[in-house]
C-alpha cells in the first residue's frame, strides 16, 4: 500500500518577499544587523520560497513579526461570498481564494494599521470588489484579468497619508471593482 505524498509548503508571494527585505533594510540602516550579516540575510530573503525559509531570514530582527506569515491572513471558499466590512482588522497580506465566489472588501470603516496592504486575490468565476478609505492609493497592475478588466472610480482629489493597497493575482471571469468612500 502507497502512502499518500504530503503537500508541499505554500509558496510566499512576491509582496511578502518585498515586505520581508524591507524590514531587514530598515532593520540595517537602525544599526540592528551588521554589514557581514546582511548580506546573508538579504541572499536568504530574496531565494525564500516558503514562510520558514523567509522566518530564517529574519530571525532576530527587531519588528520583524509585521513581515512574518503571522500578519498574512488566507480565506478560501469554493463558493457563496467573502465579505469583510464593517469594523475589522486589515492584515498586511490578504490572499483570497475561491472557484466561484463574490468578494466584497470594504476598508472604508477600518483603521489600517499598515502603510501598504497587499491583497491576492485567485478567483476563477466570482467578481470583487474593494472599497477603500478616504487617502487611499491603489495599484492593481499586478492583476491578471483574463476575461473583464478591472474598473476603478478615481477620487477627484486625494488626501495625504492614507494606505497604499496592491492588488495582485488572477481573476477568470470576473470583474474587480474599485471606488474610494468619501469623508462624508
């Protein structure tokens, strides 16, 4: 009798990467890590493919848990919706995915704690769409859409210092809809 494989280890997406050199940068110019180490450090950082590969890389680094997997929050469903609103709690790293779910997430009441908000989405036939806070800049061009192109409704002015939210993965046959709540 075969035994059954066991499932590789996620993948880290390329934002969790960026946000985990980031720090160590910081952590390099507040004089936490010297120079010898940082090299190592960065090398292990940049050719992590799994959460305990990048945790090794920083390992002892002051701060670091707001780069670690503990601050990336994954929700599957195969179907049905997500919706998040209301007042909850932003992680820095948002990975949703689903066969043929409708995804509403509504930032506009929540008090994001992290300058930037990486959110992945993977659906295959469910639309979301994303409401941002008043100050908030948005960048989806690291999103794959194979069948509708994303809309975004632009405020018609912006106000300083709201979060920047990266949008990245594959939508199939759906939409991701963008807008901005107003400060009313």
């Amino acid at each position: 009798m075969s035994s059954v494989p066991e499932k590789p280890p996620p993948r880290i997406s390329e934002s969790v990467r960026d946000s985990a050199v980031a720090r160590l940068q910081e952590a390099f110019a507040a004089g936490s890590i010297p120079a010898d180490e940082m090299d190592h450090r960065l090398q292990t950082a940049l050719t992590a493919t799994t959460d305990e590969e990048l945790a090794a890389a920083l390992d002892a680094v002051p701060g670091a848990e707001a780069a670690t997997p503990a601050a990336t929050v994954e929700i599957r469903a195969v179907g049905g919706r997500i919706r998040r609103q209301g007042a909850w709690r932003v992680p820095r790293v948002l990975r949703i995915e689903s066969r043929m779910a409708k995804v509403v997430l509504d930032l506009s009441r929540t008090a994001v704690e992290h300058p930037v908000v990486d959110i992945e989405l993977q659906l295959e036939f469910g639309g979301a769409r994303l409401i941002l806070p008043p100050g908030a800049t948005v960048d989806y061009d690291g999103l794959t859409a194979h069948w509708k192109q994303p809309v975004h409704r632009a405020p018609r002015w912006t106000e300083p210092g709201g979060p920047h939210i990266r949008v990245t993965g594959t939508m199939g046959y759906g939409r991701l809809r963008i807008r901005h709540r107003s400060r009313a």
